[in-house]
C-alpha cells in the first residue's frame, strides 16, 4: 500500500510500507474504498516514522463522516418516531373508550395540555358546524393521547408554540391557494416524507378525509371545510412535536 509519511522530521517520503511493520486496524466508521482503503495504519516504532494521511484521504474521510453522522441521527429520529401501530392502538383505545372515560380524558388534558384543551375548544366556531366542531375536538384528543406515546416527554405545550405553529400553518395554506397548480393532498402526501411524526400526521390526514359508509348520524366534514380542519390540527400537532423534550425515555405506554 503506497502512503505518505514522514520518516524524518525534514523530509516527507512516498513508498510503500511493509506489511511486516503495519498494524492494520479497521477504520470504525468507513467505507470500502475510502480513506485509504478503509483502513488505520498504525507504523511500528521501529519503523521510525508516523503516519501522515494525504490531504485527499482526511477530506474524504470528513466527508465520510458527515455522511455516517448524518445517518446515524436520522436513524435515530426514525427510532424515536411514533409507529404506525402505536397509532392504530391509540385510535382503536379511543374508540373503544365508553362514555364515562371521555371526561377523564379532558380533565387529563385540562391538567396536561390546558392550552391546546382550550384551543380545540374554541378552534372554528365560526366557520364549523357543532358536529364537525365535535369531530376536530376527538380527532385533537387522540392526537394528544398519540403523542404521550413518544420516547421523548410531552411537556406542556405554550400559548407561543400554539400561536407560531398556527402562523406557518396559515402561511402554509396561503401559499397553497396563491398556487393554481397546487393541491391539498399532493402538498400533504409531499409533506409526509420529511415531517418529525408522519404517522400521526398520516392519521390526521386520513381522518379528516374520511368518508366511506359513513352513519348518517356521523357525517364527514364537509369539503369545503377539510382544509381549514388540517391547519387547525396540524397546528396541535406541530406544537407537539415542538414540545418534545430531547432526551429519549423507555417506551411505555400512559
């Protein structure tokens, strides 16, 4: 293996060092092909020289590293996502939930989560009738009880968070509706690939947009009005995620 080093402190020298002398020591974190041949060599003492990397292989092992830490941590964020069977337990328990458990979920809310509570609350009585007022307040119930499930705590979510996450959210729509080309439902299946939580979000998609063999007693939300119930539960949904604390925890359900 030709290499570059110095065997005196005056010159530098190429050749090839011989393999009686080196100890070849796999690179923790390279690639084949990459910083020298995906190895550490470490010259002998008697060899009476130390390594010295040609310029090329350090920028290629940089790079290699950027590339590897960059893996590592969104692996890590994939870990740490919320499953998409944890979504399912959670809207199944939901709608399993008798009548006398739905007060102790708010009440639980109201002691959590006391901003989004009043938010979900209040959202759209103006532009949503009762019913879908009601469907906007369940559907941000399991949001939150989906979001408890997290490796990361859930702290209590701020009156700024809420307000920043509904600003992007209606900036987000703004933009959306500027654009002729532009559809709700490309820009959210476009979305998906890159948000924190997809498979909460994924539920809250679905949701809103669900419409086959609905009770008559039980509509949908009306089309018109599907767009603004994404921004509205989008919004508790980003002030969730944005509430998560760093340091994961042992996964357990609460």
């Amino acid at each position: 293996m030709v290499v570059r080093y110095w065997k005196e402190p005056e010159a530098g020298y190429s050749g090839v060092v011989p393999s009686s002398i080196v100890t070849v020591v796999p690179a923790r974190h390279a690639g084949a092909g990459d910083f020298q041949a995906s190895v550490i060599l470490t010259v002998a003492a008697e060899w009476g020289g130390v390594l010295l990397f040609e310029h090329e292989a350090h920028e290629k092992h940089e790079k290699h590293e950027g590339t590897e830490g960059a893996k590592r941590k969104e692996e890590k964020q994939m870990t740490d996502m919320i499953s998409a069977e944890t979504v399912t337990q959670v809207w199944q328990d939901m709608a399993r939930a008798s009548l006398d458990e739905i007060p102790r979920l708010v009440y639980q809310m109201e002691a959590e989560q006391p901003v989004v509570l009043v938010y979900l609350a209040a959202v759209g009585s103006a532009l949503f009738n009762p019913h879908e007022q009601e469907i906007i307040f369940y559907l941000g119930v399991a949001v939150w009880q989906m979001m408890k499930q997290s490796q990361r705590r859930l702290r209590k979510v701020t009156e700024r968070k809420l307000e920043q996450a509904e600003k992007a959210n209606f900036d987000f729509m703004e933009r959306l509706s500027a654009s002729p080309e532009a559809d709700l439902v490309s820009a959210t299946e476009a979305m998906l690939a890159t948000y924190p939580e997809p498979e909460v979000l994924r539920y809250i998609i679905g949701a809103i947009n669900e419409e086959e063999d609905y009770d008559p007693d039980d509509p949908p939300i009306r089309d018109e009005y599907r767009g603004m119930a994404f921004v509205y539960l989008k919004t508790v949904l980003d002030a969730f995620v944005s509430s998560l604390a760093g340091a994961p925890r042992s996964r357990r359900r609460r």
